[in-house]
C-alpha cells in the first residue's frame, strides 16, 4: 500500500534550514565561536540524550517538569531530549574531576528542546551558546563572565542603544525579604518578580495580594499559596521594582555584603562603556540551580521582547554527580532571539561585517557551460583542479541543448560571478 498525504511542514516548535536560513545562523555562530575562542575558551560537546532525571533534580519544574521532552527507552532507561546544557557540562566535570586543571573556561553551542507552547521568541527547538566558568571563586569569575558578554554583543556590532544588561544576586534578594519580614512569601515573590516586566503593575500586585491559582501546562504556582496582606511590604515591593525610595536604598545598602557586585559596579563602566549595565531586583531567573549572581539581557526593540541571554551562579550542581563542591558560573544564549534581534536592528542584511563574513563563506562560484558531454573529460581533468586551486567552487550546466544565452542567465541567476563556455 503506498501512503501519501504526509505534511510537508517541521514538526510544531522546529524550523527547517534552507540554505539561505543556514548563512544567518552560521554567521552568529560562527562569530560566538570566534570570539570565544579568542578569549581563551574551549569548545565542547555532548549528546542530545540525556538522563531525564538529572534534570527533574536540579532544573526546576518547569525545565524539569512540565518542558522536558523525556521517554523510556527500550532498556527501560529514563531519558530526555536536553532542555538545557549546564547539567551536562556539570556530569562532564565531575566524571573527569581529578585530571582536570582548573578553573575551566568552557563553551559549547548544543540544540536544546523544550516543550513550550510555540511563539515569538520561543520555540520547541533552540541552539544555544553555553559559556561557562568553574573553578574560579566569586568577583573574579562575575567579571570574567561580563567581559565575555560584552565581548561577544560587540563582536556582532552591537552597543547600549540595542541592548541593555541587567543582574541580580538571589542572596542578596533573600537578605532584603528577611529585612522585611517577606521570607514566607518567598516563593511567591520571586515568581511575580520573574514575570514582573511581562505584566502591569496592578497585575503584579494583584498577584501578590492573592496569587491566582492557575492551571495551564507550564504553571508552576501552587494554588495553596498566601497572598501578601501588609501595605507596607506591598509598599516595600513597589518601591523596589521601581527602584526609587527606601526599600530600593536598602537594597542597595545590602549589596555592599557582596563584594563581586562592588567589583561589577566599579569596574564595569570602566572596562565596558559601551555597555548599559544595572542592578534590577527584578532579575530572579526561572532555573532553581543559581545560587547567587544571575545576569540577563534585554533587546531595547519592542519588537523583541524575550531575554536574549540568561545565566548565573550555580555551586552546587556538581553535588548530584558526587563532586566536590565547585565555583560555577555560566550564561545561555539563544540563536532565535539573536536572529531576531540582529534582524530588527538592520545588523544582519545590509551591514558590512555580516557581508565579509558572506564572501568569505561563499567563496566565488564560477559556472562552466560544456557543448557536450564529451567536454566533462576536460572539466575534471584541468578546470575543477585549477578552480581549486583558485580557491573558487565551481557549478556545471548540463542543459546541453538550451542556448548559450539562456544557460548564461541560468548560471548567473545562481549566483555565479564568472560563467565559461567549454569547447
Ligand atoms: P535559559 O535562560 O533557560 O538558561 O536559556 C538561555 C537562553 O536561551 C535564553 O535567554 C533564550 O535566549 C534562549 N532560550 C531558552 N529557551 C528558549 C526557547 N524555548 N526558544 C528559544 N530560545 C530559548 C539556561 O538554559 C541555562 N542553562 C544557561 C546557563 C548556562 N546558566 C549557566 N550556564
């Protein structure tokens, strides 16, 4: 029985990448991979599988839970499609601890699959740059982290009309719920702040009032939660998302406990002064590993809402693979967003950095229009080794019996900047 009918369109959430698609996506990464290399950085890699419970341990619920792509296998093993990179990185560590020399300065730019509800910004399937440093303590590893950062945003032309950087501490976050009596409310709070810019103000302190029991596939709220009745700690929350008056002041009054943000806040708008970087306590990152510094950056074009990056401290992901506790930090970044944001900007088609870098990839294509087939024999023997040898690619006509003219247009309508006839 023959079956027909099949769709001819990817799988919901995944794109396909034509040739002209691809060009785009190896520029970006392509220039992630330069840059990074010219930092001094490794490149790694892993397998899409993965042990689904790593994630449902250390991911969150939703990366772990209600986003993971996981099945049984015929083994009955446990397995996902990776959601994410750094539990993988973190397994690669710990199986090599001992010979590794450290700090590890690691990148590496996986496909990752989530099982979101597809839109713009987000898709089932992303490539993301992962860039990660373990084994360096606090304060220097933040500042290494921005540099990489900047550093690879400015390899792509791009400055602080574009793009702004924010970043946040978790601990000092707790420090300032403690302060004000909020630490019950923590898990709320952090949930609202995490959404905070997606939303209104008034939606945002509704939420906090009495927290809506909600029931869609990526809800993660438990619908037991209480709401926040004191007007002063809603006062309190107010100001410090506006970040104006004495509840933001006592936030910044305690981020001086933290000596890495001092080091940040000093060295940065000397070290990057292209760079628009700011403490927001609105930062909390959805990912339950970090555990202290987080860091995320914002498209300034409306019509690319979505973070364009996302990473932060994480301690103590290492445990579950019984190392050592170690240093880590690390930041994801995702092509679709990039793609997005480079195209809305006009820094990608029409700009001189991502033409170069076109030419360079493509090198010159030059079309060789045969009489007969008994020409071929000269072709391969003579002209391809010398186009080779030219560094130029080659593409043969074999429409023999079409005029010279119209096989002349056909080749240079593919893009071929010299066309030959062979006798
Ligand atoms: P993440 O914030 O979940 O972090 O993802 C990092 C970036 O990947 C996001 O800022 C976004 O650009 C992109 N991204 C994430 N999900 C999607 C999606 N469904 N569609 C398109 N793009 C997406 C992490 O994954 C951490 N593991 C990053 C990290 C590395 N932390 C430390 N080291």
């Amino acid at each position: 029985m023959t079956v027909t009918g099949f769709p001819t369109n990817p799988y919901k959430g995944t794109r396909d990448f034509y040739p002209e698609d691809l060009i785009k996506r190896d520029y970006i990464f392509d220039t992630w991979r330069q840059t990074l290399v010219e930092l001094g950085f490794s490149q790694y890699e892993t397998s899409l599988l993965e042990n689904a419970d790593i994630y449902i341990a250390k991911s969150g619920s939703e990366l772990g839970g209600s986003q993971l792509y996981n099945f049984k296998d015929k083994g009955d093993r446990f397995v996902a499609l990776r959601p994410e990179q750094t539990p993988s990185l973190a397994r690669l560590v710990a199986a090599r601890y001992k010979q590794l020399r450290f700090p590890l300065r690691w990148f590496s730019i996986p496909n990752c699959f989530r099982y979101e509800r597809p839109q713009k910004g987000r898709l089932r399937e992303h490539w993301q740059l992962n860039v990660d440093i373990l084994g360096l303590e606090a304060g220097a590893a933040e500042l290494e982290l921005i540099n990489v950062l900047a550093s690879v945003y400015k390899a792509f032309g791009v400055d602080k009309n574009h793009f702004k950087l924010m970043y946040n501490h978790r601990r000092l976050l707790d420090d300032w719920l403690e302060d004000y009596d909020l630490t019950a409310h923590k898990e709320l709070v952090y949930r609202v702040l995490d959404d905070w810019f997606k939303k209104s103000l008034d939606e945002n302190i509704s939420e906090l009032r009495s927290p809506a029991t909600r029931g869609n596939e990526t809800d993660n709220s438990n619908s037991n939660e209480v709401g926040i009745a004191d007007n002063d700690q809603i006062q309190a929350l107010i100001e410090l998302t506006s970040q104006t008056g004495p509840a933001f002041d006592k936030y910044l009054h305690l981020s001086q406990n933290y000596p890495e943000i001092d080091l940040l806040q000093k060295l940065t708008p000397k070290l990057h002064p292209t760079l628009e970087f700011e403490l927001n306590p609105c930062i909390i990152r959805g990912i339950a590993y970090y555990t202290g510094f987080v860091v995320e950056a914002f498209d300034k074009h409306p019509g690319n809402p979505r973070a364009l990056n996302g990473g932060g401290r994480y301690d103590n992901l290492m445990e579950i693979f019984d190392a050592p506790p170690t240093p880590a930090i690390g930041f994801g970044m995702g092509d679709v967003t990039m793609l997005s944001f480079l195209e809305n900007w006009g820094l990608l088609e029409g700009c001189e950095q991502f033409e170069n870098w076109a030419l360079l990839r493509q090198p010159i294509r030059v079309g060789l229009l045969p009489k007969t087939p008994a020409n071929l024999e000269k072709i391969y023997l003579d002209i391809i080794p010398n186009l080779r040898n030219l560094g130029k690619t080659w593409e043969i006509d074999y429409d023999y019996h079409r005029s010279p003219n119209k096989r002349y247009e056909s080749m240079k309508k593919k893009g071929c900047a010299e066309v030959i006839e062979i006798f």
